[in-house]
C-alpha cells in the first residue's frame, strides 16, 4: 500500500510532460535544502502500492518505472535532512495518483507546469519518435489516441488529452487544496526563470536565495528523431540490442549506438509539421484552455488555434 512509507516526498513535480520539468527538477536539485530523487519519473503513485506496476499494455515505454514501496522509499535514502521530492509527469493525468500521493504523504505540495497545449503534443511525440518508441507520424498517433487508450495504454502517448491541464488540475486542487497546489507557465520558467524559481521556493518555505546562484544551463535538450523508426527501435530495443550486450564492452557498445544514432537520426525541429495539426489540438482543448485563463488571471491568446 501507499501508507507506512519510511520515507516519502514532501514535495512533487506532477507535470505536465514536455513542460520544461526535467529542467525544473534540475534546477531546484540545486537548492541545498532540496533533496530529488535521482530517478526523475518513479510514477510510484501510478502503481497499486503491491509492488506491481500499472495495468498498462506499453509498460517497455516507462522504464525508469518504481513499483516497489521499499525501493521507492529508497530514492530519499541521501536526504539527510532535506526537504524531499520527485518528479513524475504521469501523475497529472492519473485520477488515482491525488489519493494514493495523499495517502502516502498527507501533507504533500505539488508544481505543475503547463504550456501551449498544441506544442506540448508535439514535443511528446518528438520525444517518443526519438526513444524510437513512437512507429506512427505526428497526425495519425493524435488519430490513434482513443483507441490506444482503450486497448489499455499508459497515459504517456495521450498527445491531445494531456493537455486538458484544467481538468486534471482541478482533481489535484480538490485533494490537496488550492494552497498547495503551485500552477506555472513553462515559459515563465524559461523566460523569468530566476523569479519563477524564487516563488517556487516561497511555495516550499525554503530560503529563496539560491535562486540567484542556480546554474540556469543545467536544461534538459533532446533534438534529433530517427530517420527510420524500424531500424532505430531495432538498434535499440531489438535482437541487435541484445547481442551487442551480450559480446562487446560497454564503451564499444555506447560509442557504435551513438554512431548508428547520429546516422540514422536529424534535427527534430526540422520536422515539417502541418500547422493546421497544431491547431486542431488547440481546438480539442480550447474550452479548457479558456476557463484556465480565467482562472490564473493569464493570457493564453496564443495557446489557442491561430
């Protein structure tokens, strides 16, 4: 279960994907108060708390997954003091992950980053096409989405529905309180990032000075996607995998994947992407988008289709 924990967060990172979080999480690991995990995404509380994982059909896409409540506890061994924290972006979306974190840690504090909704899909599909994890183009894996969902997919390929930050928030606010939910834009983080990160750390109560010293290059970048997913999901995840672990030398084996890597990939920004796509996630979600603004007092003009 997800209670008798002997160590847990105090505070969490819950998302949302492809909104700068991995930055964040490296940015406030900084603070010498802080202590995160060193496992960026555990997604412990997207588990039943028996030790076994999620009832997803693409768990081979969430490998740094922590079912297990003695090796998550784990993670917070090196605190020695510090407040401590995680970052799991599955847990936004998650309707069970409120409770279980609740259950876990009854005084908990979430950050959540969101973003515009149509460039946020975008870069998650970015991301999997470059894990090799992702077979399908940008407008046929938004077409996918549903039915993916109904054949019991994880929630990391939900392109259209993770950006219903409204929706998913409100269930969050409604567990914990409107107090100790933190909702940021990613593009203040990137943007302001030095007075982002003093609220942040207003929101945890810790001393906001670091704020000024925190290495700002320490960003998450990942900027190339294969040029043939068969091939890369083969080098990576297939027979080809295997066999090179099982007879060539770890520095072998790292320097030849980054050589195939690099010959079989190119810059993802130069991705030709219909804008009218873009758009059309922005339409799904407008209506979310719209009662966001009103709420955070925010101008989300752009985040809608233009």
């Amino acid at each position: 279960m997800h209670t008798h924990l002997p160590n847990v967060p105090a505070f969490v990172i819950i998302g949302a994907q492809k909104c700068g979080t991995t930055s964040l999480h490296g940015y406030l690991s900084q603070h010498p108060a802080l202590y995160l995990s060193p496992n960026k995404e555990p997604l412990f509380f997207n588990c039943p708390g028996d030790g076994s994982p999620p009832p997803w059909n693409d768990l081979e896409n969430y490998r740094s997954l922590v079912a297990s409540p003695t090796d998550y506890s784990r993670l917070f061994d090196g605190a020695n003091g510090r407040l401590t924290g995680e970052g799991s972006t599955m847990y936004l979306p998650d309707p069970s992950a409120p409770g279980r974190l609740l259950q876990a840690s009854p005084g908990v504090k979430v950050i959540a980053l969101v973003r515009d909704p149509g460039a946020r899909a975008l870069s998650a599909w970015r991301m999997w096409r470059r894990a090799s994890l992702e077979p399908l183009e940008f407008k046929d894996a938004i077409s996918s989405e549903v039915s993916r969902k109904l054949a019991g997919a994880g929630y990391g390929r939900d392109y259209v529905e993770n950006g219903r930050y409204l929706r998913h928030l409100d269930r969050w606010r409604d567990a914990l309180g409107d107090d100790r939910v933190l909702i940021l834009k990613s593009d203040d983080l990137g943007e302001q990032p030095v007075s982002t990160l003093i609220r942040i750390f207003d929101f945890l109560e810790v001393d906001s000075a670091p704020a000024l010293t925190i290495d700002l290059a320490r960003r998450a970048v990942g900027d190339r996607v294969p040029r043939n997913y068969r091939l890369a999901a083969y080098v990576r995840h297939g027979q080809a995998a295997k066999f090179a672990r099982s007879v060539l030398p770890s520095p072998i084996r790292s320097r030849l994947g980054a050589a195939i890597k690099t010959a079989n990939s190119f810059p993802a920004q130069s991705i030709e992407i219909d804008p009218e796509l873009l758009n059309f996630v922005r339409e799904q979600l407008a209506e979310d988008t719209r009662e966001l603004a009103h709420r955070m007092g925010w101008d989300l003009a752009t985040w809608l289709p233009h």
